[in-house]
C-alpha cells in the first residue's frame, strides 16, 4: 500500500515487534530547494494495525452472517418441506401413521357398558331341581357306548336298566330309605373287568335336598345287574358298597368277585374300580348339567 509523496523505504519487523530504523545520507536532488519533510512513522504504523483489526472482524462478522444465512435457508427448507408434507396429505396422499386426525371430525374412542354382564349359568342348577332339568334321561343316555375307560383302565359294559319302582332294585333298608325321600326312577348299569364287577344305580329326586338325605341315611344297597355276559356277583358274600349324591341325583354302587370271593380291605382291585365308576357317574351327571347350562347360555334372551 503506497501513499502520496516520496517512496520511503521500509525495515522489516523485528522479531521482538518494534521497529529499528536507520538512515544513510543521500546526494540532494534539488540543490537550493527545500528538503522534503521526513514522514511520520508511528502514525503511518498506527494507522496499519487499525486497518489490520478492521479487516479482521470484517471477516469474522462475514463469517457470521454467512453461518447466520446459512441456518436460515436451512430453516427455510425444513419449513418448505412441511408445507409440502401438509399439501400432499390435502391432495390424497397417504397421512403418515400417527397424524392428529383433521378438526372437526374426532377419532371415536371405545364404548364401554356400565351394566356388568350377566354370570354364565351354573351347571349345578341345571342338576339340582326338576323344574330346569329337562333333558332326556335314560339309561343309554347315562351310561353310553359299550365300556368305560378312566386313567387308562379299560371296563366293559353289561346289562342296563330303568325303573320307576325304585325299591325294586335295592337290597336291605336302601328300598325303604329312596321311598321315604322321594325317589322317581332308579337307572342302573354294570361294568366288568378281570374278574371284578360292579353295579352302578342312579336314583332320581326331585330336589337336591331329598338326594342328600338319601345319600345321608343309605343303609342296605344297590341290587346287582347280572347279564349280557356277566354272571351273578355278590350273592351271599361281602361286597363294598358306597353311596354319594350330586345335585337332585343320589348315586350307589356295589362292587365284588364275579367268582363270589369275599372283599376285604386288602382286595385294591375292587376299591380302584369301585372309585373308577363313582367318578364316572359323576361325570356323567355333571356333564349333563354342563350341557344344559351351556344350551341355556346360547338361547337367544339369556
């Protein structure tokens, strides 16, 4: 950079920052006139570092706004971008997963009643009076198929029968006690298996309670059902014999040697198939109870 008048020769920077000058005399050029004045180095070096600063936060500040210009074409095509996004959705497009739905027309949530549903029926109900239990009842019905099979034993089934007189088919006081508390029918069936048979008789009542009282004061017992291919069983001899109730069903069963031996406590055999069809008869009385529950459930009004 050059200023007005004489060139003036410059002396580098000293390592240490000031400036040494030195002058050698030099043949006067214009003999007679008046010597040019000597410039003022201190303000021309002044006046450098001034502009040396200027030019510096110029270009910081340049640096600024670019960054500054920058972040806001940025902004701008982040905007620009949603406005796009907002278009294409008014214009058909897919709406991201997640949109707030437009105003005006709110998503529904879910209804819910304040009224409890009502309980499934019970199927002891079913079992329990005469008055809900119409289901057919026989002795095919009860007692199914030709065997039963309960943890893997096999037992095969014999004769079958059902009767309205149902002191006929008892042996000791069991007639008299089934009469005295109402008993309606007594159906009956008999299973066999290795030498062991057991009678099974269901006697119906009109109510739970006059089945309990039944089962509570049982003395005497079932009368065995010979045939279709079992012999006469627990005749003269000793038999195990229970009595169990569910519902307005009372149920007995009487089990022995179909070669007439006498049981004893030892004989597991006779307790294991006596246990076997008890629980079978179970079964079979509840699951009556469950289907009409189940029926019940689906009728249109329940």
């Amino acid at each position: 950079m050059s200023f007005g008048g004489p060139q003036w020769p410059q002396q580098p920077q000293q390592p240490n920052g000031q400036q040494r000058e030195s002058w050698q005399q030099q043949p006067d050029p214009f003999p007679g006139a008046q010597a040019p004045q000597t410039p003022d180095w201190g303000a021309l070096a002044d006046a450098s570092a001034a502009r040396s600063r200027r030019k510096r936060w110029l270009t910081i500040g340049g640096g600024a706004l670019a960054t500054l210009a920058v972040g806001a074409i940025v902004a701008t095509a982040v905007v620009s971008s949603g406005g796009t996004d907002d278009e294409a959705g008014k214009n058909g497009s897919p709406t991201p997963t997640g949109s707030a739905a437009p105003s005006g027309s709110p998503t529904p949530g879910p209804a819910f009643s304040s009224v409890a549903p009502p309980p499934p029926p019970n199927p002891r109900d079913f079992i329990s009076s005469e008055a809900k239990d119409k289901a057919p009842l026989s002795a095919e019905g009860l007692f199914p198929g030709k065997k039963l099979t309960m943890s893997g034993r096999e037992y095969k089934k014999g004769a079958t029968s059902s009767t309205t007189n149902c002191a006929s088919v008892t042996t000791g006081a069991l007639g008299g006690v089934l009469k005295r508390n109402g008993c309606d029918r007594v159906i009956r069936a008999t299973y066999v298996k290795d030498g062991v048979a057991i009678t099974v008789g269901v006697a119906v009542f009109s109510t739970e309670a006059e089945a309990l009282k039944a089962k509570n004061q049982a003395a005497g017992g079932i009368a065995p059902l010979a045939g279709a291919g079992v012999g006469d069983f627990c005749r003269a001899t000793v038999c195990l014999r229970r009595a169990n109730s569910i519902g307005r069903y009372a149920y007995f069963t009487q089990a022995g040697f179909t070669d007439g031996r006498k049981v004893t406590k030892a004989d597991k055999p006779i307790f294991q198939a006596s246990d076997d069809v008890n629980s079978f008869a179970f079964n079979q009385i509840y699951a009556r109870g469950r289907a009409q529950a189940s029926a019940a459930a689906g009728a249109p009004g329940e």
